[in-house]
C-alpha cells in the first residue's frame, strides 16, 4: 500500500523537524518547504496527499499560499491543515473561508496532530466538499437531530451555550450582518480550542457547541480556555475590530433527559454565567434552577446554629486544650515530645520575626519607578467599585475626587449595584451630563465587587485601569506615575492606601497606623524579598488586557488577592509603590472592623487553598518566588495557631515536673528568642511610623498608643480572626459583609 505524502511548510526549522519525525513515525512520507514560494514549486512537480502549513511566514502567508492553491486545478483539491499560533478567531474563519481543512494551535501534540492528518487522509472526498470547509452553523433542530443520534449510537455528548454581552451593541452598529461575522468566527474559534469534531449551532444569538466523548473535567477546562481566547481575540466586523465578553454555561445531554431539557440547563448556566462576567463557564446543576427550592438539611441547620462566641471556643480548644492532651497521652505512652516541640515552636516564632525584621529593612529602599514613561500617556479608565446604601454619603465626593485627577484623557467610571433607587442617582447622572468623561453604571442583580468591575470592563477604553472602592480619594498624579511602571513592562501596580479618618475613632486610628504597616512596609518589603507584589484590593492599576483576560471571581471573598496570584503563577509581574497614595475610610466601630477582617481572613484562606500547591507546580515562577509564596499562603495560615502553642507546651512542662516553680526559665534559646521576638512590635511599628505618609506620621502618638495596644491585644485578636475565619471557612459558612462607609 502506498504511504502517503505530506507537505510540510513552515519558515522554522525546528518546527518542520518536528512535524516530520511525528508523521514519519507513522508510516508517512513528508516533504519540507522553507517558504510558500517554495511550497508552490514543489507542488508544481510533486502530488502530495495533504499540506500542512503555517500562518505567518515571509515572503508569502498561509493564507496567501492557499488562496494559490485552490486556484491551481492540479492541487485545488488537497486538504491543507494550518498549524500555527495565532488564535484569533478572525484569522481562522478567514483560513477556513479560503478554503483550509482544519486550523490547528502551537503549541500542539503529537497525539492530535496525527490524529488530524489520519482524519483528513481517511476523508478521500473531503477536499472536494467546499461547502464544508465553511464554519457549519446549523439551526437547533439539526442539533438536536444530531445529538440524539449520537447518543443513539451508544455515545455521549456534552452541550454548552455561549452568550456574548456586546451582542446588542453589535447588530445596533453592524446590524445583523454584523453580528453574523461574529458568529462565524466564535465557531472557528471554538473549532480551533475544542476540536474538529465539535458541532455548532446558533440559537437566537447564541452558539450552541456540542462536543462528543468528551470528560466532565476536560470539558469544563476546555471551555475556560475557549473563554481567554475570546477575550483575548479582536473579531473583525465589517472592518472594525471589537472585543468580546462570552458567558458560557454547559450541561452533560445525559440519556436520561431530552436534548431540549439539556438546552434549557445550558440557558439557565449561562445566565448564572452572565451575572459574574469572569470567564468562568459554569456547570448546570438543580440549585441553579429559579423553581428549585430545598428544605435545608439537618447537616445545614446544624451548622447555621454554631454561632461565632462557639467558634471562638472551638478554636481555643483545638489550639489549647487538644495540643495539652495530646502531650500527655504521648508522654503515658512514653513519648516525650516536649523535647522536640519547645525548640520548633521557638525557631518558628523567631523565623517570623526574622521575616519581619526583614521586610522592614527592605521597605526602607523600595523599587522606584522608571523615571520616564516608555511611551506618551494613553487613555486610562478608573473603576470604582460601590454598594451604594453603604456609600451613597461619600459617593459623590469621591467622584469629584476622580474628576480633579491630573491626567490628559481619563473615563471614570462608577460601577455600582443597590437592591433599591436612591436620591444619589440623580446627582450622579447630573454628574455625567456635565463631564462627559463619567459614567454612572448600575449593576442590576450584583451581589460583589468582581461583578461590578468585570461589568465595567465592557466599558472601559482605557489601555490601563485603575481601580478603586467608593471611599477612595486619589493624588491627583496617581495616573501618571502608574503609567510609567505599565509603560516600562509591568502588568499590575499596587499603591499605598492611606487612611484620611483617623481621628474619628480609636478602631480607626488604629488601622492608621495599621496600613501604614501594610502598605509602607510588609507591601513594598515583601516585594523585594519574594521578587513578587500583590494587588490589595484598591488604588491598583491593571494593563486592561491583563484585567480582560484575569478578570475578577466572586466566588473569592478577596477576588484581589486571587486575581493577584493568577497574573504571577502566568508569569505576569505586579509592582508595589508606596508613593502611589489614594486616601480612604476606615472602619470607625469595633464590629465593623471584626466583620471586614474576618472577609478578608476567611478570603485569604480560600486564596491559600487554591493557590499554594498551583504555585509550587507553576513552571513560570522561579525557587525564590515559589518559597515566598510558601511563606505568604502556607506560613500566614499555619502561624496563628504556632503563635499560641507555647501556652499548652508550658502547661504540659508544668504538669510534668509538678509545678512552674519547678521549671528552668533561664534556657538560653528560650532567653534569646524571646528577646529578639519581643522587639519585633516596636520595630515593625517604628518602621510604619518612619515609612508612613505624611499626614500620619505626624501623629506620632498614634504609633506609641498603637505599638501598646497590639502588644496587649490587638495582634493575638488579629490571629483569633484568622483562627475562626478557618473554621468558618471549612464548614462552609460564607457571607459577605460590606463595610460601611
């Protein structure tokens, strides 16, 4: 039997190696062209069966190559299979539309390629179908037909609607024409991401993909990825080119239900999709349904009932009361491990003062900003995130606040959401129809602020964003100084939050001083010691594509710090400039700041269970980040319970030995460490103090009061918060309390 022959053209060497070693191994023969004028002179002598070819090569494109060959008679008919790394959807329904079999993604497999090829080689008379080498959008009755012989045949199918929220705006400019291009790239774009054999359909003005044989787990990754690449992609419109936001919701057409049902759930998936709007497809599944309604289990009212004091005592008996028994049954059984356990839990406390000591040296020289731009200022957009019955009183001001911000081109944009119309409406749509540059958006059915900013994101035209909360007031330069860290190759800046109500309160005061710690010192320090930064929520500046492509989650009570290590685990680089300042409100009660620190705790340990073990398998980040991202997801968690163990150790030495007048307290480790650990409050406080914005500093009796009270209590109520925030966390127990303003 004779082999068949592939032509191979690619102006990369290594890439035209490759595919040859693949297809060689599997018994067929392959001819190499450097270039597509060489590619037509070897088809002007020799009859290959197949061509595959790149894209984006000199002299001659692919598609400039196979606008040739379907001209030619002697070749027209060849299937010819474009492998390149170019994804946007514009760019594979053009190869596609000009004639191409198939349109393949770089990086590839061996595995898929081979498979492609056999599939095209085996079709003898699929070349010389045309009409098949268009998109195929079918209606849904031909869907339907399809999968319910698929599924006939013993095979299962998995279903999944794309919903496009620019839609409107598209058919409104192009008309439907234009939204018909739309479409035709979504298919070749879904093609291309989710495989050849992937059928489409359009229903109204979404596409209907189903995908044969294909796993829950694998499918639900694939359509995640179809998500980025439509954000990624610019789709070409009647010459125009337009950026795209899908909602993808997917169900299983399980035998048991008829394809219409399974439709339905994929509608009723997508619009869960669509009221985040943060790439994430979502499975169908029964409490997604608007008529379902379930009687909370007993499991459910059980743990709705333990309240937060219980919680308090079940830590303290995990942390307190558990370790003590634990080291007296060990030391029945004849184990003692008090030996090994006084000095770890005494080098660990001393290791987080050493980490301490050192984010405050390095803070004391952060990393500056390129002293120039790399390129003249851009339009920028700021976001600012609101629940407006919380902060309908400071709203306003803050948007002044905005519209005074020295920079040549600025949209502002207020992204809100509010259960009810509020008087404050009107003053912001005043607002807009005197300084064009404002747009009040209103959020309908926003439950969190990554909702209200992905929602923005549609809006906004700003080759960079900055984004705020509704209390923030930034310096007038802040834009400009962002530009030049964005400018200069960085994807994410975060700034320096200042607090500007200090004096309403102690609680308030208090976190003062507390920010300036965070935002003068560990920010900036951490940065240089791990070689990485985070954005903390606010006064951060995203490049727009990186925040199109990252989007927000609110399904994470701190979407920031999640957002944050998903652009460093892509190789992305995040800056901390603490002369980056916006001023803001503090909490001014006691229980508002309880209920904001525990979101942020509770937030913190979701982001350390999805990201810990991701960090360590990233390829992207190198031995110091990936130890530094141990210390700020594992260590920050683990810590709060160490910081209290000396406590049961020394009730076990006491119950030991028959009384704490019987035990050595004058241990030189133990003299040492708690030396060197009890200086680590006034050094953390005096490098706040040294570090911190003007306005704060001078208040330097702020700083001896908050030095005297996180020593006595605030920072053992801080590792509380987390302790609880762990517990709620694990059983489930989820709520978003926004603080109020």
């Amino acid at each position: 039997m004779q082999r068949p022959r592939v032509l191979v053209v690619d102006d990369d060497e290594m890439i035209r190696a490759l595919v040859s070693a693949v297809l060689t191994h599997e018994q067929m023969d392959v001819i190499e062209a450097e270039s597509g004028p060489h590619a037509l002179e070897i088809l002007s002598v020799e009859a290959p069966d197949l061509v595959i070819s790149d894209v984006m090569m000199p002299q001659m494109d692919g598609f400039q190559l196979i606008t040739k060959l379907r001209a030619t008679d002697e070749a027209g008919s060849v299937p010819v299979l474009f492998l390149t790394s170019r994804m946007d959807p514009s760019d594979a329904a053009t190869g596609l539309r000009l004639g191409a079999n198939e349109y393949l993604r770089k990086p590839f497999t061996p595995q898929a390629l081979v498979e492609q090829v056999q599939r095209h080689l085996a079709d003898v008379g699929g070349a010389d179908r045309t009409a098949e080498r268009r998109i195929a959008l079918h209606d849904v009755a031909t869907l339907r037909e399809q999968v319910e012989a698929i599924r006939a045949s013993g095979r299962h199918v998995m279903l999944a609607r794309i919903t496009i929220e620019e839609q409107l705006m598209v058919e409104a400019r192009f008309a439907s024409v234009g939204w018909a291009d739309v479409l035709e790239q979504l298919g070749a774009l879904a093609r291309a991401r989710l495989g050849a054999g992937t059928v489409l359909a359009v229903a109204g003005a979404d596409l209907l993909v189903g995908a044969v044989d294909a796993a829950a787990r694998t499918f639900g990754d694939d359509l995640a990825g179809f998500a980025r690449d439509i954000a990624d992609a610019r789709f070409a419109v009647r010459g125009e080119s337009v950026r795209l936001t899908p909602s993808i919701g997917w169900s299983e057409a399980a035998n048991a239900i008829s394809t219409d049902t399974a439709l339905e759930r994929t509608a009723i998936a997508a619009a869960a999709a669509r009221d985040h709007l943060d790439l994430q497809p979502v499975r169908w599944r029964v409490d997604l349904s608007p008529t379902t309604s379930r009687a909370p289990s007993r499991t459910a009212r059980f743990l709705s009932a333990i309240t937060t004091p219980y919680q308090i005592l079940l830590t303290l008996v995990l942390g307190l009361v558990v370790p003590f028994f634990v080291y007296q049954a060990l030391y029945w059984l004849g184990w003692d491990i008090s030996v090994v356990m006084y000095p770890t839990i005494v080098i660990a406390l001393a290791f987080t003062g050493v980490l301490i000591w050192s984010e405050g040296f390095y803070a004391l020289d952060p990393v500056r900003p390129p002293k120039e731009p790399g390129s003249p200022p851009p339009p920028a957009t700021a976001v600012i995130a609101a629940y407006l019955p919380n902060e309908a009183a400071t709203i306003v001001d803050t948007v002044e606040a905005f519209l005074r911000v020295d920079y040549p081109d600025l949209q502002v944009i207020l992204a809100y959401n509010t259960p009810r119309g509020l008087l404050v409406e009107r003053t912001l749509r005043q607002i807009a129809e005197r300084d064009p540059r404002f747009l009040p958006l209103r959020v309908d059915g926003s439950t969190s602020k990554a909702q209200n900013v992905n929602a923005a994101l549609r809006h906004a035209r700003g080759e960079f964003v900055g984004m705020y909360d509704a209390d923030h007031h930034p310096q007038r330069d802040s834009f400009m100084r962002a530009w030049r860290w964005l400018s200069n190759g960085y994807d994410v800046v975060q700034g320096h939050c200042v607090i500007r109500n200090g004096a309403a309160s102690k609680a308030a005061r208090t976190v003062a001083v507390e920010f300036e710690a965070i935002y003068a010192v560990s920010h900036p320090g951490r940065a240089q010691l791990h070689g990485f930064g985070i954005f903390g929520g606010s006064n951060g500046f995203w490049r727009t594509d990186v925040l199109r492509r990252t989007r927000m989650h609110g399904f994470m009570l701190t979407e920031d710090i999640d957002s944050s290590l998903r652009v460093i685990e892509a190789g992305g680089q995040i800056a901390n400039d603490p002369a980056l300042i916006s001023r803001e409100l503090a909490p001014t009660s006691w229980h508002g700041l309880w209920n904001q620190r525990m979101r942020w705790a509770q937030g913190w340990f979701q982001v350390s269970k999805r990201h810990l073990r991701q960090a360590w398998r990233s390829r992207t980040l190198t031995l110091r980040q990936k130890l530094g991202m141990t210390v700020l997801l594992g260590w920050r968690e683990v810590y709060p319970w160490i910081s209290i163990q000396m406590f049961p150790l020394v009730a076990f030495l006491a119950w030991r030995d028959a009384g704490l007048q019987n035990l050595d307290w004058f241990i030189a480790l133990f003299v040492l460490t708690t030396l060197f650990t009890t200086t680590v409050g006034p050094g953390q406080t005096f490098f706040a103090w040294r570090l911190a914005a003007p306005d704060i500093r001078r208040h330097r009796r702020w700083f001896w009061l908050y030095l005297l009270f996180a020593t006595l209590f605030y920072t053992e109520w801080k590792n509380t918060i987390s302790r609880v925030a762990q517990v709620k966390e694990t059983i489930g127990e989820r709520q978003w309390k926004v603080t109020p303003r």
